[in-house]
C-alpha cells in the first residue's frame, strides 16, 4: 500500500543521516515536509535573537535543499496538537514521522501527536538519530539505571559496540514514484518566516550562520586539518583564543543540521591507522560527553532544577537579583569573565573552558547564585542552547551533581591569563579596557590611577569596580559547600549516589583552580592527566 506521508522536523533539519525522513518516502506517493512554529518556544524558552536568526537560517537552507529534490517545506504556524489533525484531514495523511526526542516538552508533546494520529488512523514512525545511540536502549542494557560517571558511561558502551550506521541522504532515486507536493495555492502561508514576522531584531552579525549545507562544510573544513584533529585534546584547546579551538559544530549538532553519527564516522575515518586522542579528551571523546549528558537529562525528573531531581546537590543558593544581574550584563568588574559574558552576548558561542570560567564564578566560585539562574542565561544566549547539556554541565559547574571537588576553583584572574598573557581577548570584547598595560588587564582596579588615566578608563567610572573580591569570597564560598555537602537534609538518594561515585570521581576529576597553588612535584603527573579529565567535561 502506498502512503501519503508527513515528515515532521524539528530538530534532524537535515536531509542527510535522517532515517525518520527515508521512512516517510519508503512506499510513499505524496511526501510534505513539515516544521511546526510552536508558541511554546515562544512562551517557554528563552530564545535569543541569534538563536532564531540561527533556526531561521536553518529552515531556509532545509527548504531550499528540499526544493532541489522538487519538494518544499512546509512550515506551519500553532500547536502541533492543533494543527495536525487538521494538516492530517487536509492532506489525508496516512503516515507521520519524525525524530526521537528525549527532552520532557518534547516527549508530551509527542505522546499527545501519537494519540492523535491514531485517532486519525495515522501511522508513526519515529527513528533516533538525534544521538549516537537509542537513550533507551542504552538505559535497558544497564537494567533501568543511568551511570552517573562518563567512566561507567563508557564502560556500558563498549558493551554496545559502535553506534549504528548512517543512513544515505535524501536524493531524487529515493524519491521515485513519489508525488512532490507543492501546495501552490496556499504556498504563502506555509513559508519560512522572516525574522520581521517573529519580531526579532539582531544587533550582531551572525558568525556561525545556520542550515545543513553549512554545518557540513563546517565539518569538512575542521575534518581536513588531520593532525589537529589526531591530537585534539580539549584540555589543552584555549577559552580565549580570539578564533575559537574547538570546532564550533555545538549550534549545528543542537539544531540536527549536523548527525552526530556522521561527524563520529567521519572522525574515525581520519583516526585511522593513524595515531589519534582517546576519550574523554579526544572529539569522540567530546561526542560522548554529549551522549552521557542527553542520557541522565532524558531518564532524571526535574533534571533542571536543583528541587526534586533526585542527582542533585540541595544547595542554599543566594537570591542576589544585583549579582546575577551584573555576571549577566558583562559589569562584574572582572574583565576575564565581562569578556567572556560579552562575547556570548554578541556571538552566541563561547570556549567550553570560557562557561567553565563564567558558571564557577556565578555560583560556588563567587556569586553564589544559583546555577538554575546561569543556566536560564545560557538558554537565552548560547546557539547551541540544548536542554540537558546546558542541565548537565551546570549542575557539573557548581558542584551540584557529577563532580564534587567544589574546593578546586576557577581563578577569575590567573586563568585567562594562562593563555593570553597580553589580555588581547579581553581588549577584543571590552574595548573600554584596551589600552590598560598588560600588567593590569587582569585586574585594572590594581593599576595606579594614573595609569588608569592614560588609559582613558577609570575603575569605578567608566568599568566597574570588581563586585567580590576573589580572594576573600573563595574561602568562604569554599566553606558553604562544604557544610552543603555535610547537610544532612540531602535526600540519601543522592547520598547513596555520592558515596558511589566519589572514589571514580576523585580518582578522576580535577584541578581547575590555578589559584590554588603549590603543586607537589610528585603527583603533578597524576594531576595533569587528571586535570585534563575535568576540564575535557
Ligand atoms: P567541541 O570541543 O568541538 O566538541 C564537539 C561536540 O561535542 C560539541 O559540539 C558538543 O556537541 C559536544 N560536547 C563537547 N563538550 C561537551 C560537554 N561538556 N557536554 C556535552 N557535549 C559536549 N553544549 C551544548 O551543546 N549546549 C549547551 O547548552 C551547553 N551548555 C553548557 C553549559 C555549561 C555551564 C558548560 C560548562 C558547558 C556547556 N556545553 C553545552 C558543553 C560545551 O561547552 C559545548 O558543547 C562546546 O563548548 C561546544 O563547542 P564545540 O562545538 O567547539 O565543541
């Protein structure tokens, strides 16, 4: 029997590795490719500008890759429970299909789309091709449980074997015998929306612009450099180079312009007989950072709240609206971190080590605020923004959950110095700063106020004062963890958890404090390979 198919795109817009999609066209006569424009993204999601600039891009390029093939997309304005039943009625739609997606919103949402089209006796398809592997499956062959360290992660993986095999991307054979639908007469209605109509103004150019096409070349591009990606240690990758280190495919693998399987196949094809990084520091490595995270945000509740999710820390975070308010308008008076807030603002993607940076400062470093604000910031801001990555690695941060060695801090000043003696990232983003004297770039409330003069920056009048002062915070805010984590009050679940990972974890994770001094000579060898596990998170 022939089918009368609609393919659902939400994240996977992409024609490439796209099982859901070959599904649609496998026996089918007339195929609409379909993106919904769901308020809820609107209403729920802090969504910034480039971020939808980014989505728009994204679209364009899908529809314009569909149009080649003689199809186009549709994209549809509403709740997709509102509108299905009627796109399934208009269209006599007899077969749906789309992407798993683990994510809570994402997962009712579906589970009400299902019930509908069966409703409407509509067939379902969905296929994963989000992740590496089936969040599921992976979950069932450790009998129900997550392991809540990569090392265990891992472990469980190799028993898995390597992901699936891609799939061939959509082409005209693969079409054959299907009918393109164009929808000619209501063709307006069902265009890519302009960023006009979303009412969204973008101050910055867009660095990273969205779609498949780019995300592809992207790739590529990074894929050529052979040795650096044989030798990619995140580790050893810098947060304030002033083109970034690491490859940048985040926004593209967020939005599933870019499979993840593809990038990880093409990435062994240059590993091989060549010598190559392992896990976690290596870009395999980086792909199952992504794998582990999507895992423990699809199977925990509340895996975005610090309340009720059952792997995370109970902290007495302050409610400091004045704090939370300068870390994220870039005034903190540290220009390290301002630079690194700044260049979010305006570009959309900063170093993994960068929101290292900026997460420990906002919350145990110094702030303490609590990470749930840090990570409605980063929701808005980032183009990668992903609901469990973003969960994951805040509750990693602020030593919530995953890592606990909350005494290792984050220096606001030595840190970015490591890499960038001269400050040269710091005067890029905040200009205001760019004449001060190497010495004082770090720390401009230190230089004499002549000097602060002829650099036509006073502290105080024209860049804030610094709000904390690190080294009288650090210690106190050392000594708030410690009695957080002494808190009897903790649910023994994650007591339990805790007791079970702190020998892998403190085996494994560590030294990101550069202000804390004084390495014995002896174990410095331990430590790096150490510090390079921590940081590779
Ligand atoms: P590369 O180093 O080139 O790595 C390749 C890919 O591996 C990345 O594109 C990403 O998909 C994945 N990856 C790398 N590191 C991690 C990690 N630690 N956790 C999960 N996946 C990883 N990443 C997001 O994609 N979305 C987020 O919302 C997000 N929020 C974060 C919040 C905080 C506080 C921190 C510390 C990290 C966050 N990360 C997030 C993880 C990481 O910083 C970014 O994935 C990475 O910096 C993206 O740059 P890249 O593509 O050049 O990475």
């Amino acid at each position: 029997m022939s089918h009368r198919s609609l393919h659902w795109f939400r994240k996977g817009l992409r024609l490439h590795d796209n099982p859901s999609l070959l599904a649609a066209c496998d026996g089918c006569e007339e195929l609409w490719p379909v993106f919904v424009l769901d308020p809820w993204f609107v209403s729920n999601q802090r969504v910034g500008a480039n971020r939808w600039r980014f989505l728009v891009e994204s679209l364009q390029d899908l529809d314009n890759s569909l149009r080649q093939l003689n199809l186009r997309l549709h994209v549809v304005r509403g709740k997709p429970s509102e509108v299905f039943p009627e796109l399934f009625k208009k269209w006599k739609v007899t077969r749906l299909t789309y992407e798993v997606d683990t994510e809570p919103y994402a997962v009712e949402r579906d589970k009400e789309i299902d019930n509908l089209a069966a409703h409407h006796k509509v067939e379902v398809i969905k296929k994963v091709s989000h992740t590496l592997y089936d969040t599921n499956k992976v979950v069932s062959k450790n009998n129900g449980k997550v392991p809540l360290t990569y090392q265990g992660f891992q472990v469980l993986l190799n028993k898995l074997g390597p992901p699936p095999a891609t799939v061939t991307s959509l082409n005209t054979q693969l079409l054959k015998g299907c009918k393109c639908s164009s929808v000619p007469e209501d063709g307006k209605v069902y265009e890519v929306p302009s960023l006009e109509e979303l009412g969204v103004t973008c101050e910055y150019p867009a660095l990273y612009p969205g779609g498949e096409t780019e995300a592809l070349a992207r790739m590529e591009r990074n894929l050529s450099n052979t040795n650096w990606i044989c030798n990619f240690e995140k580790p050893k990758t810098e947060p304030n180079k002033l083109s970034p280190s690491t490859t940048v495919l985040s926004p593209y693998l967020k939005f599933g312009c870019l499979s993840a399987r593809t990038f990880y196949f093409k990435l062994l094809e240059v590993y091989k007989n060549r010598k190559h990084t392992s896990p976690p520091v290596s870009l395999h490595g980086q792909l199952l950072w992504r794998e582990f995270f999507t895992m423990v945000g699809a199977v925990t509740p509340n895996f975005d709240c610090m309340e009720g999710n059952p792997i995370c820390r109970q902290i007495p975070w302050d409610d400091n609206q004045a704090y939370l308010t300068a870390w994220e308008q870039a005034k903190t008076g540290y220009p390290f971190i301002d630079a690194i807030m700044t260049q979010l603002r305006k570009e959309g993607w900063i170093h993994h080590l960068a929101r290292h940076s900026v997460a420990c400062f906002l919350t145990r470093g110094d702030l303490w605020v609590s990470w749930e604000h840090g990570q409605k910031v980063f929701e808005e801001l980032l183009l990668d923004a992903d609901w469990s990555l973003n969960a994951g690695n805040w509750m990693w941060l602020s030593a919530s959950a995953f890592f606990h060695q909350y005494f290792r801090v984050y220096s606001p000043v030595a840190f970015g110095k490591k890499t960038d003696k001269n400050g040269d990232y710091i005067r890029k983003y905040l200009p205001i700063l760019k004449k001060f004297p190497a010495d004082y770039i770090y720390e401009p409330w230190k230089a004499p106020l002549g000097v602060q003069q002829a650099a036509g920056c006073v502290i105080g009048k024209d860049y804030p004062k610094r709000i904390v002062d690190h080294d009288v915070i650090r210690p106190i805010n050392i000594k708030r963890m410690a009695a957080a984590y002494r808190n009897k009050a903790e649910s023994t679940e994650t007591q339990k958890n805790s007791k079970k990972r702190s020998k892998s974890d403190t085996d494994d994770l560590n030294e990101s404090d550069v202000s804390s001094k004084k390495r014995t000579k002896k174990s410095s060898k331990k430590q790096e390979s150490i510090g390079a596990f921590f940081s590779s998170c």
